[in-house]
C-alpha cells in the first residue's frame, strides 16, 4: 500500500477547502487541487490509493492564471488545475 500511495504522492497537491468547496462537500462531492499533468484517471487511483474509498465520477477543471495589481505593483495569481470527485452515496473522506 505504502508504494501505491508513493506512486500517486505527486498528483493530489492539497484538498481544495473554499465555501463553495464546502458546500458541496455535504453531496459528496469532493474538490482537489492536482497536478497540472494529472488525468481523470490518475486522480481516481490516487484517490483509491489515499483514502481507500472508489470515486463514482471525476470532473477536472482549470482555472487560467490572472494578472494582478496589489500595492501598485503588477503580478501574476498562479493558475490552478481541479477536480471534483464525486463519492458514492455514505463513502467519505477525512480531510482534517
């Protein structure tokens, strides 16, 4: 198991905890930041891997980077690849 979790230790970057994220994960729906290169079926057996429980469906998701100004100085937000899992109805995941 150890190995399975070393495998897929580079495509779940961190779960994605916003109010919208919150929202829905009461549906079972749960949101993940993951790796720009990752593919639905990555983020599966990560999933599988981590917290032993089958996604019923994965969505992914990519938000663009922006330009910014803050201070009077021009920057970049980063852009950000998701998805969204969808659990089976009674499967959860532990995220604290």
């Amino acid at each position: 198991m150890e190995n399975l979790k070393s495998k897929y230790a580079n495509i779940l970057l961190r779960p994605r905890i916003t109010e919208k994220a919150s929202a829905i994960t009461e549906k079972g729906i749960y949101t993940f930041e993951v790796a720009g290169t990752a593919t639905k079926k990555d983020v599966s057996a990560a999933v599988r891997a981590y917290f032993e429980v089958t996604p019923r469906k994965v969505t992914m998701v990519r938000n663009p980077a922006k330009r910014v100004i803050v201070r009077g100085k021009r920057g970049v937000k980063p852009g950000v690849k998701k998805a969204y899992v969808y659990l089976k109805e009674g499967d959860k995941i532990n995220l604290s």
